[in-house]
C-alpha cells in the first residue's frame, strides 16, 4: 500500500524528518531512519536522508508503514495549561488578521520534538486568537533564544512569509553578550561551517554582518545581521573566533568559566520586511536578564 503526499508551500526548507512529524506524527526517530533507509519513505522516488530539506512540490511517498502503534505511544501533544497560554500570549507585539509578532520567551521550543514537549505551536493552538485557524510557523528561532518571532494565522501567509525568508528578504537582527574584547569592531564574518549528519561530514558557508555596540577587557555586545541562515550559524561563529555567548552551554570553549548563566546571551531584537509596499519593523525589548548582565558587565546599549 502506498499513500502519497505533495510538499505544500509553507513547508518549503523544512528538514523531512520534520515534515513526517507535522503531517504524519510525533515518530520516533529511530523508525523514521529505519523506514528512510528501507526506502518504506521516498522523495520524488528517490531515497532520501531524514535531513534532506524538502521543497514545494516535491512528492513524498510513503509503502506500506503501519504508524498507529508508534503513533500512539509518541503522539502526544503538548497540553498548556490556562496560565501558560496566557503568559505567551502577553508576549505578543502585534496581532493582526495575518498573523502574530511575540518577544518569545528563553527555554521555549518553536515546535515539538522528542526533546522538547513544551513548545508555541500547541501553545498557541489551544489560544482563541487562534480559535478559527491554526498557528504556522514560518522561521527558526533557537529554544534558547529570545526575541522576536512571526506566527502566521493563513496558510497564505504562511507560503508568503517563508518565501520571503527564502528569498532573504526578510531582515533580522540579533544581540549578543560575548565573552573577551573582539578586536574589530565591525565587518562581515565569513566561515565555513562543519556539522555532521550520522557520519557525513557537511561544510556550509557562512556570513554575518557585525558591529560590536560596546566592549571592554572583559566582554563585548555585538550586533548582528546573518546573510545566509545557517543552523546555530551566530552561536558557531561567535565560538569559532574565540567569543562564545555567555550562556552557551553547547559552544562555548571556555569551560573554567565561573560565571554561569541559566539563559544565552543571545536575542532576536529587530525584524524588517515589507509586503504589497508596506514596511513592516518590529523589535523585542531585551529581557531583564540579558539587561542585568549588561550592568554587571558594565556594557552600554
């Protein structure tokens, strides 16, 4: 038996394995690998990795797999209770008949996944400012990351919104408290990034325009606009140059830091895009911890 999916718009640049937990269930990813590797999933009737970015259009497969099992043992969606709901949605800095705009909470998935339950998707699906569609996402923002983040409320808009990010047209910027004194204070950094999908080594390029806002001997703020958008592509660079974020528990080299921080030092501040010749800026205030360290440090913004 096979069933066959066509790759709507708003899921253009998703990782597959991703796509198969949106559209099919919360699988575990062992079964995903497994059913990859037998070609039991294929991609325009080709066999595929779980990281394959997938594209409008594209048609996807599915022989003979039997979920329900699996389905409902890992299916099980994260439930927010009223206070939760409530407190998200006080985050939010406009809310309009296309979508919303939130300053998002540290510690907070965008989405489900077998690590983290707690997540805006099921949050927002259980608000009545959803009570007649549906939350969709339509960029990356890092659980650990705060700042600045769109919630489409169509589909339409959801299919605009990503080609936008796409197309690069859609332009962020970030705050970062680093560790050291970064020796020039504005540029483009330019790496090639290494990550690892099971054995396979993938490089990827890498740029970010910078600007350091203030720094002494001890740290920096530095202000950053990414080119290409890159998984963990700030978070890397910052490390590889020797300047992690403070809070980094995954890339930072300092490991004899006695300063230990709860919350990256890392924050999504503004948004710029434009629609039907309309501007559109919004920008997320900084959140009280990232300006106590900001004092601590004696850094000025």
């Amino acid at each position: 038996m096979k069933k066959s999916y066509n790759v709507e718009a708003a899921f253009n640049g998703m990782r597959l394995d991703r796509w198969i937990r949106n559209k099919i269930g919360n699988l575990p990813q062992g079964l995903i690998e497994k059913s990859l590797r037998n070609g039991k999933i294929k991609i325009n009737k080709k066999k595929i990795s779980s990281s394959f970015k997938i594209s409008t259009n594209d048609t996807i497969d599915v022989f003979n797999i039997n979920f329900k099992e699996n389905l409902k043992k890992n299916n099980k969606k994260f439930e927010p209770s009223k206070d939760v709901i409530k407190s998200n949605e006080d985050l939010i800095i406009d809310n309009n008949d296309d979508f919303i705009v939130l300053n998002k909470a540290s510690g907070i998935s965008v989405q489900g996944g077998t690590k983290s339950k707690k997540n805006l998707v099921d949050i927002f699906t259980k608000s009545k400012i959803f009570e007649n569609t549906k939350p969709f996402s339509v960029h990356r923002l890092d659980k650990e990351t705060s700042g600045v983040f769109i919630m489409a409320k169509k589909r339409e808009t959801a299919q605009l919104l990503t080609s936008l990010f796409r197309l690069r047209k859609i332009h962020k910027t970030y705050l970062a408290i680093c560790h050291g004194e970064l020796n020039k204070n504005s540029g483009v950094w330019d790496h090639d990034l290494i990550r690892y999908e099971k054995n396979r080594k993938v490089t990827e390029n890498a740029k970010t325009f910078f600007k350091v806002l203030d720094k002494n001997s001890i740290c920096s703020l530095v202000e950053m606009k990414p080119i290409t958008g890159r998984k963990h592509q700030l978070r890397k660079q910052l490390s590889s140059i020797g300047h992690p974020i403070y809070g980094d528990k995954k890339y930072n080299l300092k490991k004899n830091d006695k300063v230990i921080n709860k919350n990256l030092m890392l924050h999504s501040y503004q948004i710029k895009f434009m629609i039907n010749g309309k501007k559109f800026t919004y920008k997320a205030l900084l959140p009280d911890y990232f300006n106590k360290l900001l004092n601590i440090k004696r850094l000025k913004f």
